[in-house]
C-alpha cells in the first residue's frame, strides 16, 4: 500500500489522501477536495484514481467530488446513512465492509459517529496499520460535534473502537490542526511533559510534510484518549464545578 497525503494549504487546512496499489497503480482518492492537487499527483505517479472514499458529508470532504468524477470516472464511497446527503454514492458502507484498491490493498470500514452520525474511517492491516481518520481523530485532538453530530456518540466511538486499536497504527486525519491541539492539550494538562516537547518540535511545519503520529503517540498527547488523567479531571471540574464527585452518578433506589 501506498499512501500519499496531499496538502491543499486552504482556509481549512484539510489533508486529502490517494492509497494506491503498488501493482496495478490503482488508486482510492480520500476526501479529495483539491481535485487538482490529488489528478496531479495521481498523474505524477502513473496512477489511475478508480475510487472516492468521503469519510463523511461535510462540503470541505465532498466538495472535489463532481469535478473528480468528472475528470476520471471514479465511483464514490460513503456511509451507508450518507446518501440523502451526498449525492451520487454509489456504495454504501457499514462497519466491517472492506475497500480494496486494486489487487495488493484491502482496507476494513469502521463506522465511527460522533463528528457526524455518517462518519466512516478506513484501517489498513498491513504490516505497519493506517487509521484514515477523516473529522473523528486529529492529533492531539478530535472533531466538534456541531455540525450533526452527538458528544456521547464520539465518546462511544474513542473508547469502544479506536483506544482498541493497536499502539503501531499511523494515524491520517483530514485535517492539520496539530499545533492549536497541542495548545489545547497544556490547557487541559499543563503537566503533559509529551505535549510541550512536541509543540516545540513540531509548531510552524511544513505541512506538505506533516509528521505522522501513531496512536501510541496518540495516547500520550491527545486529550480525548486522556480522560482518566487526574490534571484532566481536575481541570474539567474547576471549569464546571457541578461535575459529580465520580464519572459513574450513584443510582439512587
Ligand atoms: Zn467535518
């Protein structure tokens, strides 16, 4: 498998993806807003972009799709649920399905809410695993939940499926937003001694690039895999003080 991240450098700061197979140069284009960016870099490399994955609806993830379809051809895949919303899915996916990208690539579709109720991440179980994470994961941070989507969703959908996921696996989210998250991390926990060394290692990259976490980097910096950290707890509760004294509220008979 290979992947090629693809900064479009917009107001967004989006990431688009092409996953190519090394034998037939087949390639699935993820979230390809930068229509031009990802035929360009497709062209570049001999591949032939056969698939578009939208991780979920949002018009900053599906906004490339007609100009893409148009220029190649290729069929779009999107959760099962997406289709009233984006238009034109010709393969509705849900938890378990797998993508394959010409003979040598097969990736697992996990359905994951909680950015939006239609929200999909592909794994790859190659040798070295690949999380392609779209709005759900960011380093150091996850997406918002305003947009269609629902917190305790999200909050299912860390703790049941990715915290589960192997400690090797790279993480490729949609966007790059590492640097405000790492701030938002020493906010939440001025002690996390990982944060502070990888703001100052990483803050100003160039983004075309990126440093590619894994989770179990994942696990030391982001907050949202951090919820049993006493600093985080305290934190949480000297802003909402009405916090009950354990997570689990006591049943009363
Ligand atoms: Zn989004």
């Amino acid at each position: 498998m290979i992947v090629k991240q693809i900064w479009t450098a917009n107001a967004y700061r989006n990431f688009n993806y092409l996953i190519a197979c090394s034998e037939t140069g087949d390639a699935l284009a993820i979230d390809p807003l930068d229509h031009e960016k990802c035929l360009r870099a497709a062209k570049e490399e001999g591949w032939t972009i056969t698939q578009i994955l939208n991780t979920h609806e949002h018009h900053d993830h599906t906004g490339g799709n007609d100009a893409m379809v148009k220029h190649t051809g290729a069929t779009i895949l999107a959760h099962r649920n997406a289709g009233s919303r984006i238009p034109d899915v010709a393969r509705g996916l849900g938890a378990g399905d797998v993508v394959k990208v010409g003979r040598t690539v097969e990736l697992e579709v996990l359905d994951t809410p909680g950015h939006t109720m239609c929200h999909v991440c592909l794994l790859s179980h190659a040798d070295q695993p690949a999380l392609f994470c779209g709005d759900t994961l960011f380093n150091a941070g996850a997406g918002n939940c305003h947009n269609g989507g629902h917190p305790v969703e999200l909050y299912k959908t860390f703790s049941g499926q990715l915290a589960r996921l192997p400690a090797s696996t790279r993480v490729y989210p949609g966007h790059d937003y590492i640097e405000n998250n790492l701030r938002f991390t020493l906010d939440r926990e001025p002690d996390n001694g990982n944060a502070g060394a990888m703001l100052e290692q990483l803050a100003g990259q160039d983004p075309s690039s990126a440093y590619v976490s894994t989770l179990e980097v994942e696990r030391k910096v982001n907050t949202f895999f951090r919820l049993t950290s006493p600093t985080v707890i305290a934190k949480l509760r000297e802003a909402f003080p009405d916090l009950p004294s354990s997570p689990i509220p006591a049943r009363c008979s």
